[in-house]
C-alpha cells in the first residue's frame, strides 16, 4: 500500500511526498505530462457535461500545456477543456480508485514554543523577544529544547539542553530536518509558533535557515484572513508539510460557540483540564527566570493537552479521511470550495465527463441564499420546530439541482415564496413537462438525474451507513471482554465514526461551496 502525504505544483514540476508499502517515506521531484481535451468531431469516450464528444490531447509537461491553453486563449470555436490544478489531476492519475491509507505511519508533530515577554507578549512578525524553549511531540515521544537545568523524570520526555538561543534553535532545525514530518499541529501555530520561528532565525541568522523546516527547502510567505474574517495576518506554508492548526480544526468542526477559544479554555471544556498554573509568578518571565523546571513543564503540558483533545475528538483524523476521500492536501480541508471542486472532478472524470478550466470571477452583486420569513410579533402557543435531516443535500436531490439539468431556455417564471404558499400561482405544467420549479422560478429537468443529486443520495446513503455500522460495532464493544479485540473494536469505531462526520461535512458544505 503506497499513498500520498502531500503533492505540489511548482516551477513546472510535481514535487510528490508520499509513503510506501514498508512504511518508509518517500520525497520525488517528477515531470509530468497532464491531458486536456479539445472538441472532437468523431465519436470518443470522454463528453462534455451537455453531451459533446471530447479528444484527449497531450501537450508535454506542465509548462508546455500551459503555453498551449496561452496560445489558444480566446479564439473563437476552440475550446479547451480538463482540470489545470495539475497536483490534483496527478493525484488522480496516479490513485484512480478509492486511496487506501495507513494512519499509523503519517507523522504528526504537535509543536509549541515559548519566548521571551519580558515587555509583554511578542508580536510574532517583528520577533523581538528570544525563543527560550521548544516542545515538539511525535509517535508518542516529547522532545524538548530549552537552555537550563531540567530533571527528566517521564519516559516518554526527551530533552535537549542547548547553551544559548542560537544553538536551541540550531539543535531544534537539525533534529526537525531528519524527521519525516508530514503534518505539523498545535494551537494557534499557523499565526504564533511558526511565524515567530520563521521570523525570529531570519534576524538572527545570515542565510534562510527556516528552509529546513520544509523538506523540499521552500517555505513561503502569504498574507491570511483570519477566522471569522478576522484581521489579515502573516502566515507562512511550509511545502510539503501540511499546517492543520488544532485551534482551525476545532473551530472549522465542532459547530459549537465557546466563550474563549483560548487553550485553556477549551482544555477545560473538552478535557476538564487546565493549562498548568504559575500564578505564584506573577508572570511567565518571572516563572522562566525563578522556576526553570516548571516552566519547561509548562510547555510540554500545552503540547500534551493539544495531543489529548486529539485522542478525543480526532480532528485530525477526520481531516486526513476528509483529504484523501477527496485526493486533496490534507489542507485543502479548510477550503469547501476546493474540495468540493475535487470531488466534482474525479465524480465527473469516472464517467468520461471533462469540464473547461475554472475561470476566476468576482462577484458584483449579491444572490438570495434563502427565504427567511418575517416573524411576527407576539404571544404563540403550541409552538412546532422541526430540525430536516441534511435539508440543502437533499433540496437538491428534491429539485434535481445540478448545472446540466438547468433548463436555461425555460421561461423564468416571476415566483416568490409568498404568492406559491397563498396558491396564486399554479405550478401544474410541471407535471406535463415532466420538469422541477424552484421558488426561485428557475427549472430543472427531470428526464434524468444531475450528477450534484446523484452525489448526494450515495454520501447521504453511505453517511446513514458508516452510522449503523458505528452503532452496531460501539455495541459489540461494549460486551466484548477479549483486550486484543476491544482494541481493534475501538480503532474501528473511530474509523467509521470520522467516515460518517466526513459524510456529514461534506453534504452541509456541498450546497455553499
């Protein structure tokens, strides 16, 4: 079993990480030669999504296709079609069937650092203040970095005592860079952590010595919006490691409002348990300067209350069966759109159907995304709420909603909610014309299903699926006395339970991507 941990295109190449069948970790840089497709007058195996016959053409590799489309842009009759994202379609070509994978052999580092707050918290751009130590977890084990005394009394706790700042963090680069890390956690490191370690060697050091963070040497600089639409702030994507921030993840899945979306906090709720308490302090400069060993113990206790929100809500999991469900980087899972965009693709690509490259647009004016109803004011008894299970998937399916069942030379019919409820406007040539009105007054044919309702009704299915077996195997558990098979039993409910969340996710963010 071989499987991907991350696929790149750059400067004209895949760079592809990945993982054979005897667990060992593997780094290629590759050409490639993508296929597109030009309008065929002859019969073919490949269509448009309206019907047309489609040929497959190659043009080279990844520079030459790109000058191809470049030559042929905005001529008249010729039209080019299939997926220019050329990672993805690299990963399709190379996993065409369902990735079978092994979570046990994906590394992940939990990672926290601790600086200097003498004059207050540090702004992670500027980088004034020393990192003073640096916790990264993986496979079980704790490795410390820190420049002072501190007694080892865990097993599982490795520590490396560096004389200066300098040295912590040349230690820290040249164990990193040994590792076969594949995705890198912790909380709020995507605006904290990584940024700061970025920031603060490229003031003290004269060459880029953060390239070793990434194991094809490229780490780049990007401006983010922050949760929520939030303030823009500076981020950094390290290549071939995928950043899935736990603060990220638990805002992105848990559907829920927390008061504070501090460490601390969520540790309480989650975990029923804090960070660890130095407020005999007064201050965490104060606790490094007079209490070196706690203050380190400080910093492996973040870490390992990120590792333990983990073995409870396996976010990372889910996020890992949500990309590879979806042949996507493990952080495409942030963005619906593009993993939405995937699975349309390899959806379509099974069927011989090809789509033109996506064109980027910008939205000049608004669209309805639902009818909200006026309430009314006052006094109500024997009130009703219904909560439909997964509405906008199956809206879709009710409707036909998809682009090729749209019938665009159907007269718009000038409808709204409140003249369909108070019957004055009949619908019954719907049924003649065998065809779905919307609200909206747009049609859908019904002379067939869209493949977006096709879509929904197999992940709604197997959604309901991965449920009942969960309930069924969680039952089997809960009698079973055997330690060995309890074991498996419980790998095989979390391996269900993320398959039907995926499920989930997917069909509530089908209708908004």
């Amino acid at each position: 079993m071989t499987f991907y941990t991350n696929v790149q295109n750059w400067g004209g190449k895949i760079y592809y990480r990945g993982i054979d069948s005897s667990g060992t970790h593997f780094n290629k840089k590759l050409d490639y030669n993508p296929t597109l497709f030009i309008n065929s007058p002859k019969p073919t195996e490949y269509k448009t999504l309206e019907g047309s016959y489609l040929a497959p053409v190659e043009c080279g590799n990844i520079r030459e296709t790109r000058d191809f489309i470049k030559k042929y842009e905005g001529i008249d009759n010729f039209q080019i079609y299939g997926n220019t994202n050329y990672h993805y379609t690299f990963i399709t070509d190379n996993f065409p069937d369902q990735i079978e994978y092994d979570l046990s052999k994906i590394t992940v580092a939990n990672i926290d650092i601790e600086t200097g707050s003498e004059n207050g918290f540090p702004n992670p751009e500027t980088a004034p203040e020393p990192v003073t130590a640096i916790t990264v977890s993986f496979k079980g084990t704790y490795y410390v970095f820190g420049c002072g005394e501190y007694k080892v009394h865990r097993n599982d706790v490795k520590y490396f005592d560096c004389e200066n700042e300098l040295h912590l963090l040349q230690e820290f680069m040249s164990f990193w860079s040994k590792q076969d890390i594949d995705i890198v956690t912790g909380w709020n490191i995507k605006f904290f952590d990584i940024p700061y370690l970025v920031n603060r060697m490229n003031l003290l050091f004269d060459e880029p010595f953060y390239y070793d963070l990434s194991p094809w040497q490229f780490v780049s600089e990007r401006t983010v919006m922050g949760f929520g639409g939030a303030k823009q702030q500076q981020a950094y994507e390290i290549m071939g490691v995928g950043t899935l921030d736990y603060l990220d993840l638990f805002r992105k899945f848990t559907y829920t409002n927390q008061e504070s979306y501090r460490l601390d906090h969520i540790a309480h709720v989650e975990l029923n348990e804090r960070k660890l308490d130095y407020s005999e302090y007064g201050s965490l400069h104060n606790l490094w300067k007079e209490d070196y060993q706690k203050f380190i113990e400080y910093n492996v206790k973040d870490v390992e209350l990120v590792n333990r929100l983990e073995d409870k809500m396996k976010l990372i999991e889910m996020a890992i069966v949500l990309a590879y469900d979806a042949k996507v980087n493990y952080t495409d899972v942030y963005t619906q759109v593009r993993m939405w965009d995937t699975l349309i693709y390899n959806e379509l690509r099974n069927k011989g159907v090809q789509l033109p490259p996506k064109k980027d647009s910008i939205k000049d004016r608004p669209y309805i995304g639902a009818y909200v109803k006026e309430p009314i004011p006052g006094m109500y008894e024997w009130v009703a709420s219904f909560d439909l299970d997964s509405l906008y998937p199956h809206l879709i399916m009710q409707y036909n909603i998809s682009p090729e069942t749209l019938l665009t030379d159907f007269p718009q019919k000038s409808l709204s909610i409140d003249k369909l409820l108070n019957q004055e406007i009949s619908t019954d040539y719907a049924k003649t014309e065998d065809i779905c009105v919307g609200a909206n007054g747009f049609h859908f044919t019904n002379e067939y299903q869209g493949f977006l309702p096709e879509m929904m009704e197999r992940m709604y299915a197997e959604r309901k699926k991965f449920k009942n077996d969960m309930l069924k195997t969680t039952q089997l558990l809960e009698n079973e006395k055997d330690e060995k098979e309890k074991f498996r039993l419980i790998k095989e409910v979390s391996k269900l339970n993320n398959m039907q969340m995926a499920r989930k996710i997917q069909l509530n963010s089908a209708y908004g991507a």
